[in-house]
C-alpha cells in the first residue's frame, strides 16, 4: 500500500499549531483536546482507541 505525503505546516510563534490538509478521503488521528479549530466541510467523529476496528465501544477497551 503506498503511502501519500501529509500536506502540513507549523504556523504561530508563542502558540504554534499545526495546519494539516487533508485530501477527499483521507482522515486524521488526534489527541483528546487537541483540535482547536475545523473547517465546515469537514465532518469528525469521536472513538475510542485508534478507530482502526471496531472494538467493542468503552467497555470494550
């Protein structure tokens, strides 16, 4: 499986943050609190663990 180049760039100077672009499909893995700003376009959805399998939901961890 070939991998793609994550397009992204350290902006800010005492609060830096990174803005990462995503292409159609493509999806992004974060900390809890780390994401202070998404575009409208952009759906999240919240799971527990790394959301590669299902994995049983919070009992199941």
């Amino acid at each position: 499986m070939a991998m793609d180049v994550v397009d992204y760039e350290i902006k800010g100077a005492e609060m830096q943050f990174v803005e990462i672009e995503l292409d159609p499909g493509e999806a992004a893995i974060g900390e809890a609190g780390s994401m202070f700003f998404m575009d409208a376009a952009i759906s999240m959805d919240a799971v527990f663990g790394d959301g590669s399998a299902n994995q049983g939901g919070f009992f199941g961890k």
